[in-house]
C-alpha cells in the first residue's frame, strides 16, 4: 500500500511538472484519487483527468463513462491516461 501511494505522488507530480502534450491532437494527464475500493479510486481518478482535459466533457462521460470526441490511451499506471482527438 505504502509502495503504491508512493507510485501516485511520483505519477502525479510528474504530470503536473510539465508532461504536458504527448503529440499533435494529445495530451496527457494525470490524477490521485482515494475510495473505498479500487474499482472506485480508478473512476474517481479517471473522473479528475476528464474534467482537466475539458469540463464540457464531463456531463457526457458522467452519463455514459464515454469521453465523447477522444480516444483515450490508458496507461492505468495509477491514474494517468493520454487523451486524442478522434
């Protein structure tokens, strides 16, 4: 457990640090969550990414856990996904 909170201070401070756009059309980001469960943790994560790629995005991916006009490339490495325009 210790390992793994450690492995999401690491992840997150890297994105916030500048890991910034992967290419044209991408950017990746990054998020620490904590829940109940982990199947929780991960949505909450995953939530926070959606909502710093664009708020506009967040009623639809609430409504049908779909980030509507992207595709998204997770790297499930503790909460870090790149998003790409479709």
């Amino acid at each position: 457990m210790k390992k793994s909170v450690l492995m999401c201070a690491a992840l997150a401070a890297a994105m916030s640090f500048g890991a910034g756009v992967a290419n044209a059309g991408c950017v990746t980001k990054g998020a620490v969550a904590t829940s109940s469960s982990a199947d929780s943790a991960k949505w909450y994560a995953f939530e926070t990414m959606v909502q710093s790629v664009s708020w506009g995005l967040w009623p639809g991916f609430l409504a049908t856990g779909n980030v509507e006009g992207f595709k998204v490339g997770m790297a499930t490495c503790h909460g870090g996904a790149t998003f790409c325009k479709r």
